[in-house]
C-alpha cells in the first residue's frame, strides 16, 4: 500500500508539472499570429527583386552622363 501511494504522489507530481508546462504554451490564436507574421516577411524572390532593383538605379546613377548624352545624341 505504501508503495501505491508513493506511486500515485509521484503521479501528481508528474500531472502538476505537465499543466504547468501546458499553461505556458502559447495559445491556437498565438500561433495563428505568428504564422500570419511568418507568411508576410519577404521571400527570397521579393529579396531579389528589391537587390535587382536597386542594383539598376546605381547603375543608372553611377552612368547618368554617359546615359543623358546618349538620349541627347
């Protein structure tokens, strides 16, 4: 008998630590926001396009007399 009510302490020893751990979770609707959150950071095609983008305005800039006497003829 003794050993049953050892085992069953342990056992609520055990249960009280998992809701504890369950408490500190983060809820559905959490998740659900940070999955939101997750979706909307850019993808490696955004990225590019911003690098590719800005890449072409220095260009333009670090040529812009070659560029304007070209257009001038």
């Amino acid at each position: 008998m003794k050993e049953i009510k050892r085992d069953l302490k342990a056992l609520l020893i055990d249960s009280a630590e998992i809701k504890g751990t369950l408490k500190s979770m983060p809820s559905a609707a959490t998740m659900g926001e940070l999955k939101g959150r997750v979706d909307s950071l850019p993808t490696i095609g955004k990225f590019g396009s911003v690098i590719g983008i800005a890449t072409g305005v220095i260009v333009v800039l670090n040529n812009w007399s070659a560029i304007k006497a070209w257009l001038v003829g």
